[in-house]
C-alpha cells in the first residue's frame, strides 16, 4: 500500500513542498530511503522504528521503501522523521487518508517517540503556507516560531503518540495562538548606555549620524581609547525593529538553529562580534551543508570587526559585495545559495600591530614594514565603501574625571528616529512619483539615481565639493558616498537642502587617507 505525506524542503531561505511517498510491500524486511538523502535523512529510519514501536504502535515486519520528490532536489536534516512516521502508519491501514491527508509534517522523532525541535521551522512553514498548506504539525517546541506566519493553523505535538491519537479523534490538540504583541513589545530591551561614555564627542557624533543613515563606520586609535566601548552602544541608539524587519531575521536565526522556544521572534537588532579567528565560512557562510554566516546574522543589525586587520584576508574581502548589494551569494560545485546581509558594518582598528603609533603618551615599536603590511591588510576596494572614517584619541585625565554627564542613548535615540522618519517619508514620496514599488528605507541604500535626485546641494557647498573631489582624488563611489553622509547630516538638522557645514563634516568623515597619516 502507498501512502503520500505533504512535508517541506529549503534551497537557502525559500522552501517548496516534498510529497513523502511511503510503500509498504510484501518481501524481505527492509527499510530504504530515496531521494537524494543526506546522512540525517538516511539515518532516520532507525529513528522512525524505534519511535514507533515505543510509541505502541505497529511497525511493519515488510518492504519499505520511501521516496522523497522531488527526487532531483537535496533533502538535509531530521525534520522528515515525522512524515515518515505518519507515512508508514498510513501506510499500513493505521491512519486513513481522511485523517492525515490534510496536515503538512515536520520534526525529529527520538528513539521513545518524543518530537524534538528542528532548525529552520519558520521558513518552512511560510513554504507550506505559499502552496496552500495551512495546517502544520510541528514539535511543540517550534509552536511559537512557526505561528509567526499568517494564515498558518499550527498544531504542536510533544509525541507521535499524542500524535496519532489526535488524528485519529481520540485526543485534542488546540492551533497555537501567539502573543505577537507581547513579542513585540520586548523590542526595547537594554543596550549599555551612551551616558557610560566619557568625552570622545567627535566619535560619539560620527555613531549618531551613522545610526541616523545606517551608514558604514571604521574607528582607528590607541588600545583602551573606547572604540569597542563605543561600538557596542551603538545598537541603543538604532530605531527598534518593524515587524516585517524582525520576520526577515527571524527566518536566519530560524535557519542557523539560534531560536529558542521562549524567544521565538528576532525583535533586537542584531550585534555579531565574530573574534578575529572565525574562519572564512564562519564569516560568510557555506560548508558542507550551507548555512548562514555572521554577515547573514548581522541582518538589520550591525556586524563589528574588532581588531579588523586581523581577520583574514578572504573574509574582509568577502564584504564587498553585501555591503555594496545587500546579500551574499554562496557558490558551490553543486549549489548556489543567496542569504539577505543588509547590515551596518563597524570596524575598530589600531594604527599599527603594537597600537601606539602616533600616540602622545607611549611610543611606537614596530618597523615601517611592520605598519605597512598590518594596514595593508584593509584593501582599497573595501575602504572605498566605509561611509565614515574617524580616530579615536586617547583621553586625558581630566576628560575621564570630569563631573559632566554625557548625554543618554535615549535623547539620541530620538534624534535618529527624527532623521529615519524623514528619511522614509521622501522615499516613500519619491517611490509614489515615479511609480516604484520598491524604495530604499535609508539613506545609505540609496541607489545612484535616488542620490541624484534627493541630495540637493547649495550652491556654495556645490563649489566645496567640486574643490573637494579635486583634491582628494575621490572615486565616483566616494562621491555618491559622501552625498549620502551629508544627506543623513542635513536631516538631522531638518534641513531639505545640503549646505557647506553638512558636506564640510561628511568630507571629514570621508578623509579615509587619515589612517595612514602617520606613514
């Protein structure tokens, strides 16, 4: 007899159902899996046995045989041991179609029956949904990460037991109801506050606009001068997540397996601090079984690099093309998988390997090779889309110990929120003039044309920048660069026109030949 079970299977971050053919048959007893199988896949029919019969049910003593179609598309992880399950008692006359036929599966089972939780629940149950499954049965574990999809009716099973008996009538298992609101409202949570800070007034102006515009961001200077201080309440200040923000992540961290049943739903942005060790794959993703990387993770969020020479080179170039597309393309022999990366990249660096090159208090050891090679480590290419360049001096004595109180990341926070209001309302003004479905949600995702039209100049910081990008030596990316900077400057002051102070700070923040001035 065969029975059909409907479940799902990913290529990245986008699913298509897989029909989970079961035949059960008479002749020597035997178990194969087909379909292009991985090793979990494969090894779960000595789950699916041994979980059926402790569950007390009957395990046929036949032929079994299950195809996974489609069979030319690579199926990985246990999440196909629940519809095995439900396929080989529907199979054997346990379950009738009317019982079964209308749910999709997923889930790992454990050897006493129990459904474990599965990487990747979300995405998948948005696949189900977009074929017009809506019924899903999932481990009650990722209950609240798959009710995050509208239009889904999801049904959380602890066991295949409770399983079996609830599609057969015999039991009750209610759809999850979820507390989006509740989720939501967590958004807020704290970050170390801005008030920490002590002086740095020129960096801690450089973190606000970077916020304002979601701008990329390097700081250079002495060890214990704050920048990774700095770095890490930056978030503080950022506006909180939209929902549709906190879905896109949430589908990541789903994939990667980094939900817990208690925090369902991404509702912090991001803060990934790899250390300077993490692997080239580590950074952008991939290995044998592809998955996201802390560029992908880094989503909505900020990605920091902490002694940023340091990490190696493959992974630092690696960064080009999501800073400048927003996604990360993983190419494989067989495979090419694409994972979202609309991230703040923030770097921290010192001047040279020992990190007193240039200071006023201790001197410099290392040779003009040694600099040279360390800082040469950051490529021009990648330079060239950092968006703001500033050092980070040393404090005196007295700037630490003075009696004056920083300003909170609350009061900054509102400043930004200000900025990224105006900045969506031209965009969404701009979108519905010209037609467009699509309009960016910041100034730093600005295309060329946008820049063009939107970064209107005076005519005297016309004249600037003309002398400007003379002097400097600017690229056409540089340009459009410093542009953006400028019009995130002007919307924090409320201004519609870039005058001369907005494009004089922006080209200040731009002056990337700063880092190596001490050469």
């Amino acid at each position: 007899m065969i029975a059909i079970v409907k479940s799902t299977a990913l290529h990245g971050l986008d699913g298509q159902v897989v029909e989970v053919e079961v035949d059960v048959s008479n002749g020597l007893p035997s178990f194969d899996i087909v379909g292009l199988p991985d090793a979990s896949v494969r090894e779960s029919k000595d789950r699916v046995r041994a979980a059926i019969k402790n569950s007390g049910l009957e395990f046929p003593v036949k032929r079994i045989t299950v195809n996974l179609a489609p069979a030319d598309l690579k199926k990985e992880g246990p999440i196909y041991d629940l519809p095995i399950a439900v396929g080989i008692l529907a199979a054997t006359a346990q379950l009738t179609p009317e019982q079964y036929g209308r749910f999709a599966y997923l889930g790992e089972l454990s050897l006493n029956g129990s459904l474990r939780s599965v990487a990747g629940a979300l995405p998948n149950v948005l696949a189900a949904v977009g074929a017009s499954m809506n019924e899903i049965i999932v481990p009650r574990e990722n209950a609240a990460e798959a009710a995050l999809v509208e239009g889904a009716a999801i049904f959380p099973a602890g066991s295949l037991a409770e399983l079996t008996g609830f599609l057969r009538g015999e039991n009750e298992i209610a759809p999850y109801v979820l507390d989006l609101a509740g989720y939501m409202s967590s958004a807020g949570a704290d970050w170390p506050d801005f008030t920490d800070v002590k002086g740095q007034h020129t960096a801690r102006r450089s973190l606000e606009v970077a916020a304002a515009g979601s701008h990329n961001l390097i700081m250079f200077g002495s060890p214990g001068s704050g920048k990774t201080m700095l770095a890490r309440r930056l978030p503080g200040i950022l506006p909180d997540m939209t929902f549709q923000e906190s879905i896109e992540t949430t589908k990541i961290y789903s994939l990667a397996g980094l939900l817990t049943p208690d925090i369902p739903l991404v509702t912090r942005r991001p803060f990934r601090a790899p250390h300077h060790t993490a692997s080239t794959i580590g950074i952008v993703g991939g290995g044998r079984i592809p998955r996201p990387g802390e560029i992908s993770l880094a989503h909505h969020g900020i990605l920091f690099l902490d002694e940023m020479p340091e990490f190696q080179k493959d992974a630092l170039e690696a960064l080009r093309q999501p800073l400048e597309d927003g996604v990360v393309t993983i190419s494989r022999a067989t495979i090419s998988l694409t994972y979202p990366a609309r991230l703040m990249l923030v770097g921290a660096l010192n001047p040279c390997p020992c990190g007193y090159l240039g200071d006023t208090l201790r001197e410099c050891v290392c040779t003009p090779h040694q600099v040279q090679r360390y800082i040469s480590r950051l490529s021009g290419p990648l330079l060239d889309r950092i968006d703001i360049c500033i050092e980070v001096p040393r404090l005196p004595y007295e700037e630490i110990n003075s009696g004056r109180k920083p300003e909170s990341s609350s009061s900054i926070k509102k400043r930004v929120e200000a900025a990224r209001e105006r900045q969506r309302k031209r965009f969404r003004d701009e979108a519905q003039r010209n037609a467009r479905s699509q309009a960016p949600t910041c100034n730093a995702r600005m295309g060329p044309k946008e820049v063009r039209r939107l970064c209107k100049m005076t005519k005297g910081a016309r004249a600037l920048f003309q002398s400007a990008f003379k002097k400097l030596a600017l690229s056409a990316r540089s340009h459009d660069k410093i542009l953006k900077v400028s019009r995130t400057i002007a919307d924090l002051e409320g201004s519609e026109l870039i005058n001369e102070s907005h494009l004089a700070e922006a080209i200040q923040y731009r002056s990337l030949d700063r880092i190596y001035s001490y050469y």
